[in-house]
C-alpha cells in the first residue's frame, strides 16, 4: 500500500450500503466518475473504470501528422461496374 488506511463506516445508501472516501484518497489513485468494483480474497476492490478507447484521438492525430491515415484501396478500384449500377446513395 502506498499510504496508510483510513478508517470509514459503510452507510446506508436506499437498499445498498455505500462507503464515502475521503478527497485525498481520490486524488492520489486518480480514479474518475466510473469505478469496477470486484471481490478478490474476500477483499473488495474499487478501481477506475477502464476506458477501451482512451488515447484514441491523440493516435489518429498522430497517424495524420506521419501521413499514416491514408486509404490503402486505390480511390479508381471503387469505381466498379457495381459501384455504378447497383449502389445507391
């Protein structure tokens, strides 16, 4: 653990019970609005919630900025005899 426990009470929050955590706390482990909470070893433990996209935007303007998101199809292989006919917009 990097800082020492602090001692809290579990409330009553409706027909679940909740635990206040300090601002401190909070601040240190830089957890956001949204937590997973699990059981581990008869434990609980709250974490941030993942973020499966997070970075995204900072990557594709990377890849812009290296010329890296250009289409890799030909723009004339879309011109097919299907994409003329059958296709509509």
């Amino acid at each position: 653990m990097d800082t020492p426990g602090v001692r809290t009470r579990i409330v009553p929050i409706g027909n679940s019970r909740g635990v206040r955590i300090p601002k401190p706390i909070l601040e240190q482990s830089g957890v956001g609005e949204e937590v997973e909470i699990y059981v581990v070893d008869r434990q609980i433990v709250i974490r941030g919630a993942s973020r499966p996209r997070q970075g995204w935007d900072e990557s594709f303007r990377a890849m812009a900025a290296k010329g890296d998101d250009a289409l890799l199809d030909d723009e004339a292989a879309a011109d097919t005899e299907w994409d003329r006919e059958e296709w509509e917009w």
